[in-house]
C-alpha cells in the first residue's frame, strides 16, 4: 500500500456518489460497525448502496470486529456516509491510508464527522459498558495525519453544541447516570499492546479519562476540514487490568451498541452545520 492510496480513494468515492452529498461521516470502531448498519438498528439508516473499502485501493482492517466497507445512506433527510471498520496505524500502514476513507469523505463534503471507539477507563468514575462522550482529547504519543506548516487550532476540537446534542438525546433514551453521559478526555497510545498499570497511572496523571488506540487523528483531519465533530467512546474495561482480552473488549462493545447505534440514530439526523 503505497501514497497513491488516498487519491484512488477520493476517485473512487467521488464517483460512486456521483455527485450526491454527505452530511456526516460516521466511524465505527471495535465490535461497532456491523451491527450499526444492520437493518433495525437504532442509527435507522437507509442504505443506498455499500463499497467494500478494497474497492478504495485501500487495506481490509484486520482487527476482529471491525467491517470493511462504506456504507452509504440517509438518517431522515441527512446523507451519512459509515466507514465500518478503522484501518489502525499499528496494522503497519502509514497514517494517511489510515485516514484515507476518512480523508475521501471530507473532501467529498462531509461537513460532520462522528467518531465511535472502544476505550479503557482510566478513571476510576468509569464503569465498563458505559457509553462516554468524548470532550477533548491527548493526541501527543499518536500520529498526526497533518504534513507541513498546518497550525490548525484544536481549542474546541470535539463540537460543544454536538456534545450538548447527545447529552439531550441520551436523556430522552434514559442513558447514563440520570440521563447524562460522562464526558471524558480521550488518551491516544500507539497500542496493540494494552497498558501496563504504571503507563495507566502516567495517562491517568497527564489527565486522560479514557484510553485507546485510534480516533485522535482522524478528529485532527477533521479539523483541518472545517468540519464539526462528535466522539463517543463506548469503556469496554478497566485500564492496564491483568488478563485484558480484545475478546472482553469486543463483547462489552456488542452489548452497548443498541444504546449508540440510537443515541448516534439522534444525533445524525441533526445538522451539522449547527454545531
Ligand atoms: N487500552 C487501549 N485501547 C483500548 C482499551 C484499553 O484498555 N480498551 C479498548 N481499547
């Protein structure tokens, strides 16, 4: 997989929309992505039509519980477009394949970008289950997808009007404590190993609420794009626990995801311009 990557994506993209737009983008994480688009879920989109990422020019994801495909579709009169499954940096391919779909959907006019993963909890605050809307976020031991002098601001990266969206959503669904979500600090690690405690302890003190593998550089493409941007992190586990298993982390996603397929069902049927 070389740098020719995002530019067939874009191509490819571009003319399987043919033109129609996209309101949202939508990126599913762990044991998320399948069930999202599955018919009768609570995101109740209207599937158009569905592009396997390969048709992209781009790396089928290799990570148990992660789709591999665009999905394309409409949330009331929203267009949404889903990524499935995330191609991970410690896959082995360089961040812009990682970010190349993402990157496609942006320059093909998403003007929202809603971002799903598994976290740990490094809080203690935290229960695995629970579903966390990302606040902000520490990107300063993940990639960046931005090459060259692109000082963009990351003042208010995660899209105050979108968290009060969910918060409202949630407490129409009866989610969360007392109807509010927990909105955390998202800490990126390179992974694929887990945490040991003292790394755990180290997120904890920089003042990190949750920690995972992905989503930081793709809500700093965002940014650069202009668009506004949602993040919910489903905590799967406790951070830096002995015996942590990718299968844990995968059944806690499956259990929460009728509880964020609605909450996201809500929100994307929103603008995103109003964000
Ligand atoms: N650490 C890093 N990434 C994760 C974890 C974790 O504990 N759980 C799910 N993704």
């Amino acid at each position: 997989m070389d740098d020719s990557a995002p530019t067939r994506a874009l191509e490819v993209l571009r003319q399987r929309l043919g033109g129609a737009p996209i309101d949202w983008a939508l990126i599913c994480g762990s044991g998320i992505g399948k069930g999202m688009v599955a018919e009768g879920s609570g995101l109740g989109l209207e599937i158009e039509w569905t592009l396997p990422l390969a048709e992209l020019g781009l790396p089928a994801p290799t990570v148990a519980g992660h789709g591999q495909s665009l999905v394309y579709g409409r949330i009331g009169e929203r267009r949404v477009c889903v990524q499935t499954g995330r191609i991970h940096p410690y896959e082995g391919h360089p961040i812009s394949v990682c970010t190349a779909a993402l990157a496609a959907m942006l320059e093909c006019g998403a003007r929202g970008v809603a971002l799903t993963c598994a976290a740990g909890g490094l809080s203690p605050l935290l229960v695995p289950g629970e579903l966390a809307i990302i606040r902000d976020q520490i990107n300063l031991f993940g990639p960046t997808p931005l090459v060259g002098p692109r000082f963009i601001p990351c003042g208010a990266l995660y899209t105050p009007a979108h968290r009060e969206r969910l918060q409202a959503r949630a407490a129409e669904l009866g989610l969360g404590q007392g109807g509010r979500l927990r909105e955390v600090v998202y800490a990126h690690v390179s992974g694929p190993q887990y945490e040991t405690p003292a790394e755990t302890e180290a997120l904890r003190r920089l003042g990190g609420d949750t920690v995972g593998m992905s989503t930081t550089y793709e809500a700093i493409l965002a940014a650069a794009h202009g668009a506004s941007i949602l993040g919910i992190a489903v905590v799967t586990n406790v951070a830096g626990v002995v015996g942590l298993s990718h299968a844990e982390v995968q059944e806690r996603s499956d259990a929460a995801l009728p509880g964020l397929a609605a909450l996201l069902g809500g929100a994307l049927a929103g603008d995103p311009a109003q964000g």
